[in-house]
C-alpha cells in the first residue's frame, strides 16, 4: 500500500513539472538550496536511503546551512558542530520553537514536554527535573531504581546459562522499568502481560513512526490522512498508550496520599490540585498524560537501543569489552556494585560509553526545531515560524573535533594522560535550550548497566569479530541496531 502511494504521488509530477517552467526562485534572504517543485518541493532529488544522506550529499554543495523544501514545508537545514551550536545555544530563544508533528496531533496536539511550546516545556521540565532530584520528597532516587533493575538483570542473564540471546527485550525492560518506578512507582516483572503490551505498544509506535508511509503522511498529512498506511496504525497504538497511561492516573487519583507521593504521577496531581483555581496553569490532565507519553519514548527505545548497540560494538571489538573489564576489576573488584561516584575514577570505561553514543549516532537528525521569530543567521534572514533540523550527526562526525570520526576509538574521549576529555562536537542528546528531558537519567542508565553486564560476564557470540555486521537496520528517526546473538558467560563463581 505504501507503493502505492509513492506511485499516486508520481502521477501528479508531470502536471507539476509544467507549472514550474519559468517558476521564480522564492527564498529571498533565505539560504541557498535546491529548487523546488511546487507540492513536492525537493522530494525528487533526495537520496532513495534516507533523509540523512541527502542532507549530507546537499551540504557538499550548499555548506553548512541550507534550505529544502520537504513537501510543502519549508526547512532549514544545520551541519557542523559550529552551526549548531550557534543556532541552538547562541542563538537559543530565537530556535527554541517545536514544530507540529502530523502523526503526534491526534495525541499529542500542543501539549507535553517535549512537543509543547517553549514557555510550557520550560515548566514541565523544570518540574520533572526537580521530581526526579527527589526535592522534598521522600521516594528513592533515580540511582537507587537503576541499581534495583541491574540486580533484576543480573538474575535474568545468569538463567540463560550462557546460550545465544538476542537481547533486545531485556534491554527494553529495564529501560522501561526505570521509567515506570519513577512514573508508576513500581517496577513490572519480565513476565508481566501488561507490561509486555506496553513494550509492544511502544516498540510498534517506534518502528511503523519510521516507515515510508508515516513519513509520507508527516510531509501531506491533508492529503493522505485519506488513505491507509502505517501512520494509521502509529495513531491507533498512541491511543492504546494513551488509554494505558490514563487508567495508572486514575488509580493514583484513587489511592493518593497527599502526605506521601509515590512518584511522578502522585506530585503531578498535587501540583494539579494546588492549582485547580488557576486558569492559566499548564498542570493539568492533558499536560500530565502527555508529559508520561513524551517520557516513555525518551526514557525507553532511546536507552535500549542504545544498549544494542553498546553490546554490538563490543562484540566486534573485543579488546575495547576487555580494557573496560580491566578498569572495573581494579576500581571494583568482582562484588561491590558500581555506583555513580564511581564514574570519575573509570575515565576509560566513561569514554566507551561517550564513543558508542557518538560513534552509534542514534538520532542522526535531532527532534526537530523552528524560529520563534524572524532571525538573522549568518546572513540569512529565517522568517519566524520556519522548520529547522540541527543535524546532530555532522557534528558527532566531525572532523574537527574527531579524528577518524567514521572509526570505532574511545581515545577520542581521553587526553594524553588518560583522563576523560570533553568535546564540543558530543551532542547525542542535543544542545542548548531544548535539550533532551532524560539526559542525566539515559547517562546514569548507561553507565549503571553497562558496568554490571561487564561486572559479571564476559560477552561471546558464533562470530569472528571481522564477521560481525554493525550496519544499522533502518535510519529513520532513529539508527535501528541490526537483530543479533550474544552469549552472556558468568566471569565468577558465586
């Protein structure tokens, strides 16, 4: 069906190819780019693999900053560390604006932390962050949730006694059960029903979000709401979601103790009630549910996957997984549990963690922004209102700031003495005003259940390491890791 779509669009081409004929060039003050048709923009001359390697083949020819248009939308395009980190951190009110998402709107609309406008999202966000810092609160902190899951995982791993897995789903649990202890305040069992509806819920969502015809649907929404594709089960699946999220806040509305939150939900809806007389306060249903759907996809498919890849990468250079190994037996030994204060003393084991983020590029293109107002940049006037994408990729392959940037190396994360070296070009999470919600939740993620995997097992599959393919599955919204095995092998007797 999704053919078929394509096709009924191509149809339209020669009618659009005449009206173009003597067609003036519209940009004005407005970066240079390719020509557009009218109705498909510049559809037609973008690479058949994907947005990503269009924009980075349209940047050898137009620079760093340039204009396309996707469809009928009007986008900005932003390469390079420099850039970027002029628009979105210099510049920041001017590019702190989201843009409206077709297949979200029936959901999402305005509301939420991460598709809100900037005012509301620096309200949520200031709120979620003071959540999960426990202020004057008494629930256990985000560090204490991880090492819980680790222990859950540990278990888990020791029952496969060391045969094949393919460890996606264990990733995703304890990526979820992080965010549904500080959510829900509790976590699910492996086995749960509910919860493996949830992790179907949002792995569909994810993979149907990245499709040709929900990326058709983003660019015509009017026109192909009308016909069937993928972006029709994305909307079905977000109202399940939806409908999931909403039963758990009925229940704590039930059962709410306002000496006593539990977790989000519970500090959410006493920040509701405080404020049920104001009407212009941005805490209410909407906001909350909203909030908990922007959360899952931050907190869930981005960690797990990030985690697929880690173990992949370790995989095929295993002499990386055997220096980290190293570090952690001299500064742990083989019993006491990583901690987070531990991360200063592991410099390499924190340079891994920042190569595989960089090298994986899990987000190649960003969340997308817009201009809050007519901006001057560069020498370029953006009219307010205008879609702007900070392709974070040009930036984590920099070559400015990474040498061999398209190689594997956690050296690009250590000075000459070995101690873990920052960078201006290390953006997985993006920068400046908008930057990702769950940053320090992902970061202690990682770290916690990256250490005790490599704690406690050493990593084997059937492969040679030169064999092993790290080609990523799809790029769409995000790098989807390739499907692969791995043998967790206990490296302590109990």
């Amino acid at each position: 069906m999704e053919l078929s779509v394509f096709l009924l669009l191509i149809v339209f081409t020669g009618i659009l190819l005449l009206l173009t004929k003597d067609h003036p060039k519209k940009h004005g003050c407005l970066p240079p780019g390719p020509r557009p048709l009218p109705f498909l923009g510049n559809l037609l001359q973008m690479d058949r693999k994907g947005l990503l390697k269009s924009f980075l083949k349209m940047r050898k020819q137009y620079g760093d900053v340039f204009t396309l248009h996707l469809g009928p939308r009007r986008v900005v395009i932003l390469c390079g560390t420099e850039t970027i980190r002029e628009a979105l951190v210099d510049q920041g009110d001017a590019f702190s604006g989201r843009i409206e998402i077709a297949v979200m709107k029936p959901v999402i609309q305005e509301y939420g932390s991460n598709f809100g406008n900037y005012t509301l999202w620096k309200i949520i966000r200031k709120f979620v962050l003071a959540t999960m810092r426990d202020v004057e609160m008494g629930m256990r902190s985000t560090e204490e949730r991880i090492q819980e899951e680790a222990q859950y995982l540990l278990e888990e791993l020791h029952k496969t006694n060391g045969n094949l897995q393919d460890p996606t789903f264990l990733f995703q649990s304890i990526s979820a059960n992080i965010i549904c202890s500080f959510v829900f305040g509790k976590r699910f069992s492996y086995q749960d029903p509910e919860f493996l509806r949830l992790l179907g819920l949002i792995s569909q969502i994810t993979e149907d979000m990245s499709s040709f015809s929900s990326q058709m649907f983003e660019l015509f929404p009017g026109f192909l709401k009308y016909f069937p594709g993928s972006h029709r089960q994305v909307i079905k699946n977000m109202h399940k979601l939806t409908a999931f999220i909403s039963r758990s806040v009925e229940n704590h509305r039930e059962t709410l103790d306002y000496t006593a939150p539990r977790d989000f939900i519970d500090t959410f809806l006493i920040r509701m009630d405080k404020e049920k007389s104001d009407p212009n306060t941005e805490f209410h249903q909407k906001n909350l549910m909203n909030t908990i759907f922007s959360l899952f996809f931050a907190g869930t498919e981005t960690t797990s996957m990030t985690l697929r890849s880690a173990f992949l990468l370790m995989l095929k250079y295993p002499h990386v997984a055997e220096r980290v190994q190293k570090e952690i037996d001299q500064v742990l030994g083989s019993h006491r549990a990583p901690t987070l204060k531990d991360r200063t003393n592991m410099p390499y084991t924190d340079a891994v963690i920042h190569e595989i983020q960089r090298f994986w590029d899990l987000t190649p293109i960003g969340l997308p922004h817009s201009v809050t107002k007519d901006t001057h940049f560069r020498g370029y006037m953006i009219p307010k209102g205008t879609e702007v994408f900070p392709v974070l990729s040009t930036a984590l392959h920099d070559p400015h700031y990474f040498k061999n940037p398209d190689t594997f190396n956690p050296e690009h994360f250590l000075d000459v003495n070995g101690s873990l070296k920052k960078s201006d070009g290390f953006m997985p999470f993006s920068i400046g005003k908008r930057i990702c919600l769950g940053e320090g939740m992902a970061r202690a993620e990682l770290f916690l259940f990256f250490t005790n995997i490599l704690q406690n097992f050493t990593l084997a599959t059937t492969k040679d390491p030169k064999d092993i393919n790290i080609t990523p599955m799809k790029i769409g919204v995000s790098k989807l890791p390739p499907l692969y095995k791995i043998r967790f092998l206990p490296r302590h007797e109990d």
